[in-house]
C-alpha cells in the first residue's frame, strides 16, 4: 500500500525519478500517509527502500542522486569501519541544485578517487552542507564573496565551540575551496584561513582506572563468564578501544616467526 500511495504522489507531481525527491516533496507525501496510517514512520520506509534498490541495481552508478548507498561501491577494508559503519552518504539537505551537484561531485572525488575512510568523508561533508544550507537558496556558493563568508564565521565563534573543533570545521572549508579553484568554479580562494585560525593546546582527559579497582578484578576475574573475561583481558592487556575489540575477528590473531600479532582496523 505505501507503494501505491508513493506511485500516485509521483503520477500527481509528475515526478519522474525517485533518487531526486527533494524534502518538500518527501514532507508532502508524509502528509499524505498521516491521512491514512497511525504508523507514518513505518509507512515512510517505502522512500528510503525504493531509492536504496534503484541505486544498488542501476547498471551505472547513478551519481545524480540525492542519497547514494554504500553497498554500491567496492571500498577497501581499511576505508570502512566495522564497529561503525557508514551505511549512506545524504546530499538532500542542501535545497540548492546547483550548490548540491558541486557538493556531489566533490564527494565524488573523495570516494571515487581520494583515500580517506568514509567516515572521514562523512564528517567532512557535514561540515560543508552545514555552510551550503546557510546560503541554501539564496546564493551559489560559488558567488559567496569573503565578507558573507566572515559572517558565517564570526557566527561559527560565538557559537560555544571548542577551539580545535573550530579549526577543524576552517580547514574542511578550505579543502573544498580548493577543490572549487582547481575545478575552476571559482578563481580564488575567497578567504585566508591563518586570519581564523586559532592557537590550540593539548588537552589530556584523565581516564586512569584505580590500581587497587583493576586488581580487585583481575583476583576476581574466575568467577565471571568467558567473555566478559577475554573483553576485559584484551582492553587491560592491549589498551584497545571496545568499539575495536568488539569488531575482531579470528584472522585477528596471527604469528610472524616468534612474534604473536593482534590486527586491528
């Protein structure tokens, strides 16, 4: 039945390719099941479901559209992260066509061509569909001259943001800037990132765990079940994170010669 519905919303608007639904039209069908359904959101699964399928057995790698699956491409291990893996990249945030297609062909680069891990990738594009969604529909980012660019700035400082997060979030900007330069959109860079850049300093969190604490476990270790045992055998004796250790497997364990080796993503 959500089929259904979803065939005649798109009969109605004359909408022709599904990958491209935009969040007005996505709102508007929501509208639509509220009308019919007391579960909506179960309802709403028939839009993500039918785009994933169109994606995944397109002949070509439909780049177009506003969400791509990452069942599609075929990545190297060390890109993904088992304990948190990326399932999509979303691009349906930004409203602007033409900022959008950019942020597409940017994320393009990077999966396609870059080595980054997708997550790295993720975290990079969020930051840039946060500064597209501030000029959305009222300007290309590729006409955003450096005094609109220090507004959105000076509002990322007041914001209460951490200094190295700030930075981080400067150089995702200039990253994408320069792939706007090389790619000729624009024909320079509309801002020198030293002029933002802020003086940063480790910051260590004390995480320590009491000796008296770990041992008492250790004398106690026996009397629990096996694998909560070897979890906390592997976290005390190799320091590994758990999101890690909860991902190995048993080709994880190996020899080289004499030297016993544990591999981790």
């Amino acid at each position: 039945m959500p089929l259904h519905w979803l065939y005649d919303f798109c009969t109605d608007d004359g909408i022709e390719d599904l990958e491209c639904l935009g969040l007005h039209q996505i709102h508007q069908f929501e509208k639509i099941v509220e009308g019919k359904v007391v579960n909506v959101k179960n309802s709403m699964q028939i839009i993500d479901n039918s785009r994933k399928i169109l994606f995944l057995t397109a002949p070509e790698i439909h780049w177009h559209a506003n969400v791509w699956y990452m069942e599609r491409f075929h990545l190297a291990e060390d890109r993904l992260n088992p304990s948190s893996p990326v399932q999509r990249l979303s691009f349906i945030e930004v409203t602007n066509q033409k900022n959008r297609e950019i942020l597409q062909e940017y994320a393009r680069y990077h999966v396609g061509i870059g080595g980054l891990t997708i997550a790295n990738i993720r975290a990079q594009l969020y930051e840039i569909k946060k500064l597209l969604e501030y000029f959305n529909d009222e300007i290309s980012i590729c006409q955003v001259d450096k005094n609109q660019l220090d507004g959105y700035f000076r509002e990322l400082e007041e914001k209460d943001t951490k200094d190295d997060t700030f930075n981080k979030r400067i150089v995702c900007y200039l990253k994408f800037d320069q792939f706007l330069n090389v790619r000729g959109y624009i024909k320079e860079i509309p801002f020198q990132p030293e002029y933002y850049l802020k003086k940063t300093y480790p910051e260590h969190h004390d995480r320590t765990v009491e000796e008296e604490v770990y041992m008492e476990i250790l004398h106690k270790l026996h009397l629990f079940p096996q694998v909560p045992r070897l979890i906390f055998f592997h976290l005390w004796c190799t320091g590994l994170r758990i999101s890690e250790l909860c991902t190995l497997k048993g080709d994880a364990y190996y020899w080289d010669g004499e030297d016993a080796w544990l591999k981790v993503y």
